[in-house]
C-alpha cells in the first residue's frame, strides 16, 4: 500500500514552499501519496485562495478552519482539527514547513500520536526569542524525526542541538524552487495590466519596501526613525510599498509621512509582488523569505532587523543586515545604486531541485519503517 504524507500548510510563507513540493510528490506517485492539509491560519482570499491559484497547487484535501485570534487560541484550535484528522485517517507521517503556528501545532499533535514528523527550511535559528517564530522553530525541531536543511547554518544548529546526523539532511530550498520555477513563467508571459505593471512602466528604476514586524511597525520611534530613512533614500531613488494592513494602520496612528516619492501600494499576491521585485534595485525589507528570495534570484537586498536566521543569505547572496539605524540604511542604500553593493552567489543547492531531493529521501525513510513499503 502506498504511504499517505499529510503536506501541511496554513498562512502564506507555506504556500510558497509547498508548491514545488506537490510537483515533486506528483512526479513519484509510484511510491508515495500526499494530501494538503490547510489549517485555515490565514484564511482571507489574498492571503490563502490566491496563492493555490497562482502557484498552481491543488485545493486541499483537509481544510481545518482555523482561523485568526491570539497566538494560543489559534495553534489550539489548530491542534484539536489536526489530532480529530490524524485520529479518523492516519497518515504515514507529517511534513511541515517553515516556522508559522502551524508548523508548531500539527507537529506536537503529530508526535504525540507517534507519527513520524519532517520539517523542511528545519535548523533555522535568529537567536532572538522575543520573535515568535524562533520559538515555533525551536520546539518543532526539538520534537521533529527527519530534517530537511536550506543551508550550512541549519546542519550546524542541529548538530549542536544534538540531532542524530542519519536523519538531518541538507536538500537545498524550496523557497528557491519556486521563485525560479515561477521568475521563468513570468519571463514566458508577462503581466500586461495592473498596480505593478503600471507602476514598472512609470518608474524605470526603483526600490521596494517590505515591513511588518512587530518590532518594526508597533514601536513609533523605531517606525519613525525608518520612515525617515526611507524619506530621503526616496528623494534619490522612488520607492514602493506595498502596505501589510498592520504596518498602513501604524503608519496613520503615529502620523508618519513617508513623503511624495514612496508609493504605497496594496499587499499583493504572490506573482504580481515578484513581477515587482525582480526587477528593482534595491529591496529593503524585514522578511525571512524575502532575504532568501532575492538571493536566489541575484538582487540586492537591505534587511531591516539586527540579526538574521537565514546568514547564508548574507554570508554568500546577496543580502545585508543593516538593522534600523537610519545612517547604516541610507549608507548600504547608496553603496548598492553607486553599484558597490555586494554581489553574491546562488547559495549550494538552491538549484530548483531541492523540492525532488526531499521526496526522495522522504520515500527512502518510509520504506525503512516497520512495516514500511
């Protein structure tokens, strides 16, 4: 009989890993089967449905209905959903992704049922436990079975932490898959309409902003003292935004004025935001995936934190941790349009592929449980 891999995904950073994933268990439906489990974690339109549609990922065969509330709500309704499903059809085993609550909850129901658990983009560590995602990385891959590692970094965390190295397995990124994979259809078929093209066709060269942290946004002073930044880097190269809802709410209530030549723009789903960024000249964000992301793809990018769980993007890519010091934004910003910003390399793996290498190791270590194929 062949095994059953719950895929499980819930907010929109999965979205993007899961996709090359699908292709790859599609691709050895020989030997193993999966079914998406969506824990409903986002649940809107923009931040769920559109990312299946454009990223071309089946609808999920389980849907939990999450939904939002505070951090300990959702993952517990999040848990009672998962262990309810793993109790009526019990899967194989079950692959997480990344560190959102969802990758926390269905790996503490999944282990507690003694269900074998692998976390792709495992061994990421910011040492910063104030985010709540570092807290959801190091429990999961406290209780996680089989690691599935992006870069060296990964390798060194979980050796430390003492993981067994037989079942830590450095695949590349599935983050990297993607936007390869989807960079070469925009290549094929470009947008010809929207706030993107639109934009590109007004601006020939410009900047983007990404910012949503909280410890970015919810502090005045600290949103403040970036605004600033921002507002005169503007004034040598147009910057656009497209704003997360937290951080345009923020920008009102502490009366911040980004000037003339930030454009703010709606958030924007996953192809048209590439379409955007791909091509500017500059990147200046807080995200996680964006730093990986633009690595991949050779642009140059400011990220706007004190630290980084993703140093390879630093050490060999194409990013550079410059923190939220106004001066050290504005010097890096200029460095990179003088053109002596750092070039970077694709990091070792990051090669479209790690999506298949993960299916295969994962079959092997199916095969090689009791009562396994």
């Amino acid at each position: 009989m062949t095994p059953t891999v719950y895929l499980v995904a819930g907010a929109r950073p999965n979205f993007m890993k899961l996709a090359p994933l699908v292709r790859a268990f599609e691709a050895r439906s020989d030997a193993v089967a999966y079914q998406i489990v969506h824990t409903g974690q986002h649940y809107d339109r923009d931040m769920s449905d559109v990312f299946f549609d454009e990223l071309g990922i089946p609808k999920p065969h389980h849907h939990l209905g999450a939904g939002g509330g505070s951090h300990a709500t959702q993952t517990a309704r999040i848990m009672l959903g998962f262990e309810a499903l793993c109790l009526a059809q019990r899967p194989a085993a079950v692959l997480v992704v990344g560190d959102v609550n969802s990758t926390l909850a269905c790996s503490i129901v999944a282990k507690k049922l003694c269900i074998p658990v692998a976390h792709v983009e495992a061994g990421l560590r910011s040492g910063d436990r104030a985010m709540p995602e570092e807290i959801n990385r190091l429990v999961t891959d406290a209780i996680s079975d089989w690691f599935f590692v992006t870069e060296p970094s990964g390798l060194a965390h979980l050796l430390r932490e003492g993981h067994d190295p037989a079942v830590v397995f450095h695949v590349g990124h599935v983050m990297a898959d993607n936007v390869l994979y989807q960079r070469a259809l925009i290549e094929r078929s470009p947008p010809t309409r929207g706030d993107v093209v639109d934009y590109k066709a007004a601006h020939p060269r410009y900047g983007v902003v990404t910012m949503h942290r909280p410890s970015n946004v919810d502090d005045a002073a600290v949103f403040g003292r970036i605004a600033g930044a921002l507002r005169t880097l503007s004034q040598e190269l147009p910057l656009v935004f497209p704003v997360h809802p937290r951080s345009r709410a923020n920008l009102e209530r502490f009366g911040i004025d980004l000037g003339p030549n930030v454009s703010l723009m709606t958030p924007q789903s996953f192809m048209p935001f590439l379409h955007l960024w791909k091509d500017a000249a500059v990147v200046l964000t807080d995200s996680g995936g964006l730093q990986e992301e633009t690595t991949a793809l050779g642009v140059a990018c400011l990220t706007l934190r004190e630290n980084t769980e993703r140093p390879v993007t630093a050490d060999e890519g194409t990013n550079t941790v410059v923190g939220t010091d106004p001066t050290k934004i504005l010097e890096a910003a200029r460095k990179v349009l003088a053109g002596g910003g750092k070039q970077g390399r694709r990091p070792a793996l990051w090669d479209g592929r790690a999506a298949e290498r993960t299916v295969d190791i994962l079959i092997r270590l199916l095969a090689a449980l009791p009562g396994g194929a």
